[in-house]
C-alpha cells in the first residue's frame, strides 16, 4: 500500500515492487538486495517536494499539499 498527492487530488495505490530511493548505501553495485540509498525522516522532521510537505510524527506520517494529503501508520491510513 502506498499513497499519493497529484494534481489537487490524493490517493492509494497499489505497487507490485518497492519504492526507489536512491543507490545502495553499501556502496555495492554487486546484483543481489541491497538497502535502498535515501534517508529516515525522524520524528518531528519534515520534508517538502514539489509542494508535498510530509511530516514525520510518532504517530504516522502526513503529507499534504493545498488542503489535500493523507495520513498513513502502522494501523491507520486516511486520504483527505
């Protein structure tokens, strides 16, 4: 489950595979898995692109833009 905020409007969506996040922090280029490159978004911290601004919380995560988002935790997620 993953979600999303495009064009004014957000929504869930369903991925069959991960989420890039950048090269391996191994620094490997050997074939095989690996942990994905970016970073953790702390409690407390946030983050904007593209006008999203997401928000780490010890509740979840939001992200929202122009009044529209969603919410998502380990046993909660909501659009809005």
């Amino acid at each position: 489950m993953a979600a999303q905020v495009s064009g004014g409007n957000s929504q869930f969506i369903c991925l069959n595979q991960g989420v890039y996040v950048g090269p391996p922090t191994d620094g490997s280029t050997a074939p095989g898995f690996h942990e994905g490159g970016g970073k953790v978004l702390e409690y407390g911290q946030t983050i904007g692109v593209r006008g999203v601004i997401c928000e780490s919380m010890t509740s979840g995560v939001r992200c929202s833009t122009a009044g529209h988002g969603f919410f998502i935790a380990a046993d909660a997620q909501s659009l809005f």
